[in-house]
C-alpha cells in the first residue's frame, strides 16, 4: 500500500514538471541568451524541482498513515471510556433495584398493625366510594387522639360511611365508630397468639426482601461478566467488591426494619 502510494505521487510530480517544461517553452522570449544557456536552466530548474516534489510526495504519504494512526487510537480511546461507564451506571442500577425492595417491604410492614395507635397504619387501606376506589389517606386525614385511639376525618362528610366500611373490612381488626363527622377507631391489645403470628409474617417479608436484593446483585454480576476482557479486570474486581458492600448495606437495612416491627408488636 505505501509503495503504490509513493508510485502515485511520483507519477503527479512527473506531470507536474511535464507542465512546467511547457510553461517555459510557452513563455519563452527573444534574449541574447543561447539556446544552450536556456536548455541548461531549464534542466536545472527541472533537476531542483525533482527532489522537492518526491520529498511532497513522501511526506503526504507518512501524513496519510499518520492520520490513520491517530483515527485508530482515538477509536481505541473512545472504546475504551465506553467500557469505563459501564461500572457507575451498574452500581446505579442496583443501588435503585434495591432500594425498591427495601420500599416494598416497608409498605408491607405499615400494613401490619400493633397494640399502638399510629396514624399510618391506615394508609394501605382501600376506600370505594362512588364507584371509585382511593387509598384512605387521600379520603380522611388520619390522627392520634392517644396511644390506643385513632380520629379518622373526612374531607368529605359524605364519605363517612364508606371510610367506616372499609376500615372494618380491613384486617386491622378495627371496629371504629361514628362521632359527629368523624370516626373513632379504638386499637385493641393483641393477644400473644397474634403477636407470635404476625411477627412469623416480619420474618417472612424479611426473607423476600432479601432474596430480592440477592437477584439485584446477580444481576450486577451478569453484567459484569457479560463485558467480558473488553472490562478491566482491576475495575471488573472494585466494582464487585462494591456491590457486595451495597448487598450488605441494603440486607442490614432490611434487618433492623424488621426487628423494630418485631419489637413494635411484642411491645403492643
């Protein structure tokens, strides 16, 4: 390739001193000067040209493979910040996985109630009224009155009864009553058969929250190893060692939201 490179700008550089010995002759003027003074300065004209034109020729050739070096290492470059962004946006991703489940579990738990009156522990519970169905807080506006008494008032008064029939049909084991235009809902004790029951439901919920963190960092891993040799292996090492670390993080935090429910219902 660099030879046929080099053939072809000789053979312009041939052409352009062809057209140049033209231009001479073309130009030419009467003088004094002999006809062998002008045939001498022509060819030294011609000789001085020759060496210029091949050294143009080679350097646009060495040019020309310089710019493909360069092309080639940009792309090399480029490939190369690709493979970097791969570990933020990995790590990203499961952080986000797993502070899903750690949501999801938390949602589960408030529906769990204990011996406490607390005023999300209606907050799950479905309202239908109208011939729509609407979470009770966007309904009512849920307080204490005490550790073992629940206000539930509605925004609409007109809504009353339907708030009191879902309240009831929940197995919050709640049994509120009307007062005015509100509701009064008394928590009652839980017996140690249902404390010893729903704490069995903690530990459960606590298991697929877990398992649900362990297929977010399995799924990290897949990633990981579907990049393959085109990964750093020192980067490819970090980056599962952090999310390991997240793995535990998130499993801890599961943990201790379950034992503070555990010890919510033992405590009633």
């Amino acid at each position: 390739m660099l030879l046929r490179r080099i053939l072809a700008h000789r053979t312009t550089a041939s052409l352009l001193l062809r057209s140049s010995s033209h231009h001479l002759n073309l130009h030419q003027i009467s003088s004094p000067i002999s006809i062998a003074a002008r045939s001498s300065l022509e060819s030294s004209s011609s000789a001085s040209r020759i060496p210029r034109l091949i050294d143009l020729a080679n350097w646009s050739c060495r040019r020309g493979f310089a710019k493909g070096r360069k092309s080639k290492a940009n792309e090399d470059e480029d490939a190369m910040k690709v493979t970097e962004d791969i570990g933020p946006s990995v790590k990203a991703s499961t952080a986000s996985l797993m502070e899903s489940a750690i949501d999801a579990l938390s949602r589960e738990l408030s529906k769990i109630r204990t011996g406490r009156a607390s005023a999300g522990m209606l907050d799950h519970i479905i309202v239908e009224t109208g011939g729509v169905k609407m979470p009770l807080n966007r309904l009512a506006v849920v307080s204490v009155i005490d550790s073992k008494t629940l206000s539930v008032t509605p925004y609409d008064p007109d809504n009353l009864k339907d708030l009191e029939k879902a309240i009831t049909s929940s197995p919050l084991g709640l049994n509120p009553k009307t007062d005015g235009q509100r509701l009064i809902a008394a928590v009652p004790l839980l017996t140690k058969e249902t404390v010893q029951a729903m704490c069995k439901v903690v530990s459960n919920s606590s298991e697929d929250v877990k398992l649900s963190i362990r297929r977010a960092r399995q799924k990290a891993l897949d990633a990981i190893k579907k990049a393959g040799s085109s990964y750093p292996k020192d980067s490819a090492k970090k980056l599962e060692k952090e999310i390991d670390e997240l793995t535990k993080k998130f499993a801890k935090s599961a943990e201790d939201i379950c034992k503070t429910k555990e010890k919510e219902l033992h405590e009633g």
